[in-house]
C-alpha cells in the first residue's frame, strides 16, 4: 500500500506542476508556476501521509 501512496503522490505532484506550467506561462513566469503548483501539491501529499499513517 506504500508504494501505491508514493505513486499517486508523485503522479499528483507530476499533474500539479504541468498546471502550474500552463498557468505560470499566462503570467510570464512558466518555470516559477510549475515550481509553485510542484512544492504546494508535494506539501499537502506529505500532510496527507502524514494525518493517515495509522490507517491501513
């Protein structure tokens, strides 16, 4: 069940930071959006994970 947690996660955090690609791209900082929508999906996966570690 972990390695599917981590799979999803990344596969959020990969979805998250296209987003925020295409959406910094609108505001002429591309690279800086995709950052952006990377470290906030990345941060609420670890809060996630880390609410539910008891729960198998």
């Amino acid at each position: 069940m972990s390695k599917f947690r981590t799979v999803v996660a990344v596969i959020i955090m990969i979805l998250c930071g296209v987003a925020g690609l295409f959406l910094g791209a609108t505001l002429n900082n591309a690279i800086g959006g995709g950052i952006l929508g990377v470290l906030i999906s990345g941060i609420a996966c670890i809060i996630y994970v880390l609410d539910n570690q008891d729960k198998k």
